[in-house]
C-alpha cells in the first residue's frame, strides 16, 4: 500500500462506509485482511453479481445464488468456515457502495 498504516478489520467497514468508494487502497486491505475470499468478494461486485431484492442481498456465484442476510449465508462455507464467506464479504462491499442491482420484487417470492 502507498504508504498507508495497515487497517484492522472494523476500521476498513468504516472507512468504506464513509466512503460509499471501494479505492485501490482499500482492496489492497480488503486482500490482506480476507486473502482469497477478498478477492472472490471484490470480482462478484466488480462484475454485477451482487442483487437486493426486497428482503435480501443475492449474490451470485459459480454454481448457484446465495441468500445473505447480515453475516449469514446460504452457501456451504458459511457452515464449516470460520469468519464471513466471500458472498457475506461481496454483499457488504456492495451494500456500502451502492453498487449492487435492484431487484422489486421479495426474494422469497421468487422461489413459488
């Protein structure tokens, strides 16, 4: 990083919050701090792939849509991993941002 002291983890959400920007120093801290599951997070946003419906955040991954409400998500790694998986991560990136798609319609809904 250009010289910039090292974030913790809390200081990065508020700073991104602060911001409504995902710059270049904060993906490098995004990276340093969540590695690959970082990167995974910043490519989903990066490319469109984060919705929010009425009453939930979907992202969209490899294989299948995953719900994400607050910490939680619907994918298979929220399960046996410790800290948030790479969907959980994408769907605040975006949140904070305002970089996600609209959707008008209940998520839930959807699924009839």
């Amino acid at each position: 990083m250009s010289g910039t002291p090292e974030m913790d983890e809390q200081e990065l959400w508020d700073t991104l919050e602060w911001d409504h920007a995902l710059s270049i120093d904060l993906q490098e801290e995004l990276l340093r701090i969540f590695g690959e599951r970082g990167r995974k997070a910043i490519r989903a946003v990066d490319e469109s792939r984060v919705k929010k419906y009425l009453d939930f955040f979907v992202v969209v991954g490899t294989s299948d849509e995953y719900v994400v409400e607050d910490e939680f998500c619907t994918c298979r790694a929220q399960v046996f991993r410790s800290g948030p998986c790479w969907h959980v991560l994408a769907a605040r990136i975006a949140d904070l941002t305002g970089q996600y798609e609209v959707v008008d319609e209940w998520y839930m809904e959807t699924l009839k």
